[in-house]
C-alpha cells in the first residue's frame, strides 16, 4: 500500500469519460462557417487541424488563438457552443466510466469532472447523460481562471475538495492538453486515456506517466494501490 494513496481524481469528459463520437469537429464546422472561415481550401484544412492538436482547451481560447479577432472568436465560440448543446442529445458515456467513477468514489477517491466548455454546456451534457450528481465536483475554465493546457481547474478541485497536497491527486484525459495541465498541477499520476483525441504516441511525448486503455482501467490502477 502507498504511503501517500490517491485522494482526488481529476477527469476530463469528452473523450475521457463521455464518447465524443466526432460531435466536437461537428460544432466546431458550425463554429468555423459562422466566423467566416472557407469550407473548403487550405484556411478550413488548417484550422481543423489546429482544433485537433488543441483538443482539451478552453473552446474561445482556442478560437482567439485561431482567429485573432475578439468579436470573431466571441461570435464563433456562440456558434460551436450552439451547435455543441444541440448534439449532445446524442452523447452516451465512455463504457464503464460511470461505474468506474462510482467505484472510485465508493473506494474513498473524490471525483472531479472537467471541460473546455463553458459552464452551460457542461451542464447540458451532464443532464443528457444523467450525470448531476455522478461527481464530487464539476469545473470548467471560467469557475478556474484559465482552462488547460494551465493547472486552474486541477488546483481548484484540490482546493474545493480540501484535499492534502498535490501528490495526492490523479488527472485523467485523452489530450495532450490534458497531460499538460496534470504536469504542470503537479500531480502524481498523470494518465492519458486511447478513448479520445490523441493517440499513445502523443500522449507519452506529452510527458504521461501511463497510458490506459480507457477509464476503467484507471480506476482499476487508483483502487489497487488502496488495496
């Protein structure tokens, strides 16, 4: 047993614990074409990819980031968290990620659910999955100050949570983003998950201490060191 076991579980949702199933790159198409962006052509091709290499963050940091224009970024994050509110009738949970958080939380770790997307959308989600009181604790970038790739929601969960110290917290994500922000919260594990976005591969080069194959099996890794 560890000296020093896990007390908190830090999850991202989208990819993590809830199947995406492409509905964020949907939103976003809608995002894209409302702030003005191609189609089709080169500009369309790029931003896509840049929405891909920054999944996990904050949704109008990365459209600040990719349009460099207030109102425009303003207006597409309107349009993507629009869009992104309409699909997520369609969203259905990770396999065995509400079980695993239950098992989690019943096995004495609290369980922190976080997002790039903004509060009302977070909150959609939730209720489409019947997931409002599935968590010790919700957070997404504005109730944190910054969103990933950053520590803010990490570190305002531990606090919220009154949890001991930083080496007592586990992160969870399918993001390099995600790795990022467990990094620079100083957590002691900091795992990334093959259910979403960014594949083994990147999530190692990202600085992951293991790479699960789903929720599941993170909660199995949190529970055996308790035991």
């Amino acid at each position: 047993m560890s000296e020093k076991q896990i007390e908190l579980a830090v999850l991202d949702m989208a990819g993590t614990t809830v199947a995406d199933g492409g509905l964020v790159l949907r939103a976003f198409d809608a995002a894209a074409t409302a702030a003005g962006i191609p189609a089709d052509g080169p500009e369309r091709a790029a931003a896509t990819e840049y929405v891909l290499e920054t999944m996990g963050q904050s949704k109008i940091t990365v459209f600040r980031a990719l349009l460099g224009d207030e109102d425009r970024a303003q207006l597409a994050n309107r349009s993507f968290e629009a869009a992104y509110d309409e699909f997520a009738a369609d969203a259905t949970p990770i396999p065995g990620a509400a079980e695993a958080i239950s098992r989690l939380r019943a096995g004495g770790v609290k369980v922190a659910l976080t997002t790039g997307f903004s509060r009302g959308t977070q909150d959609r989600l939730l209720d489409a999955l019947g997931w409002g009181e599935i968590a010790d604790l919700t957070l997404c970038p504005a109730e944190a100050g910054r969103g990933r790739p950053y520590p803010d929601m990490v570190l305002t969960a531990l606090l919220r949570l009154e949890i001991d110290a930083v080496d007592r917290v586990a992160v969870l994500g399918d993001t390099s983003s995600d790795i990022a922000t467990g990094r620079a919260a100083g957590a002691r594990i900091v795992a990334g998950t093959l259910t979403g976005a960014h594949n083994e591969d990147q999530l190692r080069g990202a600085g992951a201490t293991h790479v699960v194959p789903s929720v599941v099996e993170f909660a199995d890794l949190l529970l055996a060191e308790r035991s």
